[in-house]
C-alpha cells in the first residue's frame, strides 16, 4: 500500500506473515506487538486517518492527546495491532 513517495506499507495475512519470522504471533487481543505511527501534515489528516481506521473494524487504543504543539490519536486496527497517527507544528521541528 502506498503512502506516499517516501511511505510504503505492506499488509500480510497471517500464513505469509509466518514465512517472514520464526516467532510466534502474539495474541493482539491481550499484548501489544508493536506501535506503528504515521506522520501526517496536519490535525485534519491525523482526524482522517484514526477516522478511517475505525471505520473500517478498528476501534480506539487511547483519547486524543493535544499538546498544541503536538496533536495525535490512537487506535487498534482490526487484527488489534496498535496504530497511531500525529502532527507536530512543524515550525517547532525545524527550529528543534
């Protein structure tokens, strides 16, 4: 799935997953795998994409957290991996 120029996304079903590692799947619906965060461009988009995550079987990990400078929703996808999309004031990154 593509993200973007500079983004790529591969979804894999658990059979071809399995050729890909020798350790067990993790039961998603008691631990956490992992966390994978998505920049976006604005506070819009991180709305869009927690929005569309839900929206199709997702459902959210944690509330929304606004710092002002940093905004950011969470949210588990269908198979209970947990995502996570945000924006930083890109004024503060460049000048961090």
């Amino acid at each position: 799935m593509i993200l973007s120029d500079d983004a790529f996304v591969m979804l894999l079903d658990e059979r071809r997953f399995a050729d890909l590692t020798r350790k067990r799947r993790c039961d998603t619906t008691t631990h956490s795998e992992g966390l994978f965060a998505l920049s976006c461009a604005s506070r819009r988009e991180v709305d869009a994409l927690a929005d569309a995550a839900v929206a199709a079987g997702g459902k959210p990990a944690m509330e929304p957290e606004d710092h002002g400078f940093m905004y950011g929703r969470s949210f588990y996808d269908p198979d209970g991996q947990h995502g996570e999309a945000f924006w930083m004031d890109p004024e503060l990154v460049r000048s961090g």
